[in-house]
C-alpha cells in the first residue's frame, strides 16, 4: 500500500507538477487523486494535511479531514488504492491556492526529505501500515473537532507520517504517530479534567 520513491522527483517537485499540470482555475479532489497514480496514499494524506498545518486556519482543515478520514478508514482496510466517493471527489480547491500550499511548504519538504531514507520500512507496507491507518484515523477525528487551533499538531502529524510512507521511513512514521498521539492524549487530559472541575463546580 505504501509507495516506495519511484521517481527522482522530489515531492515538492511532484507538488509543483501537480500544480502546472491543472487545466483550470480549480481542480477537483477527484483529478488530484487521479494524477498520483501509483503513490496515490502518501501523496494524497499529505496533500490533504498540509492546509491543517496552519495555524488558526478555520474551516479548509474542517473540509479536508473528511476525505482524509475517508483515505485513513482504507488504508486500515488495507486497500490498495485510495478511492473517494463522488460528493468527496467533487469537492473543488483553487489551483492558486495548491499553488501557494506548495510554495510555502518547500522548504520544510525539502528539509524533511534531506534526512529522511530507507529504514524500519516494514512500517510503511502491510500489515503494519494498517496499524499506522488507525494513528492516522484518530489524527483525521482530532481535525475535525471545530475548535481553533487543534488542527495544527494533528495535522504536522499526519504529514510527517506521510512523507515517512513516502520514502519508506519508518522513523518518520513514528516520529509522526507519537506527535499526533501526545496531542490526542493532552486534549483528552484536558477535556476531562475540564469537566471535572465543572461537575465540581455544579456540585459545589
């Protein structure tokens, strides 16, 4: 399921393919998935993270986590191929907007690829990427909860273990789940001990 690097492109280069490759002022999200082709998963989850990296950024991450939640739920399933289903794949984002997501993330990318290579790579094929799908389902949920901020971390998490799927780094790959898994475990730390003090302060 995972993708082995089968291009010298980089995949800020492969990102800025993407971006001249678009015929229109907007693209679907169908078209994108269709122009991955063979490392359609790591591509796509981090094409999908890369708006929730933002900080303060309310209401694109709201909108990619769902068919990022979506492409999480198959890798779990272990299929072979991301797939969306229509109303998912009509979804539109400006090409202007793909264009500047990959102007600001190169130099990150390219920072990120120049220490990542070959390693733990049984993280990132079958079986183990199933348990790695589920990580990236609790990251998509965590997304999802509309309350400011809590898509940053999430979302660094579920690119980090992209570009690990990536380049078969499994380094990369836990590296990402612990960050995404910390975040989860604070806000449910957080969220309880919140209502702990108004159940005290109800009863009190």
């Amino acid at each position: 399921m995972a993708e082995a690097v089968d291009s010298p492109m980089t995949i800020s280069q492969r990102l800025g393919r993407l971006v001249a490759d678009a015929e229109s002022d907007t693209v679907t999200l169908a078209w994108v998935l269709d122009q991955l082709h063979a490392r359609a998963f790591g591509l796509f989850l981090l094409i999908l993270a890369l708006p929730c990296c933002i900080p303060f950024l309310y209401g694109v991450p709201q909108v990619v986590a769902l068919p990022l939640l979506f492409i999480a739920g198959q890798m779990v399933l272990g299929w072979g191929k991301p797939w969306l289903p229509q109303k998912l794949g009509e979804r539109r984002v400006a090409t202007a907007s793909l264009a500047a997501l990959a102007r600001r993330a190169d130099p990150w990318l390219r920072r990120v690829e120049a220490v990542s290579r070959p390693r733990l790579a049984a993280l990132t094929r079958r079986p183990l990427d199933q348990l790695v799908g589920l990580a990236l389902l609790a990251f998509s949920i965590s997304i999802l909860v509309p309350i400011p901020a809590t898509n940053t971390v999430p979302g660094i998490a579920v690119a980090v273990v992209a570009i690990g799927l990536l380049q078969r780094d499994g380094i990369l790959v836990v590296l990402g789940m612990i960050l995404g898994l910390v975040w989860i475990g604070t806000l449910l730390f957080a969220g309880a001990t919140a209502a702990s003090l108004i159940l005290a302060w109800i009863g009190g």
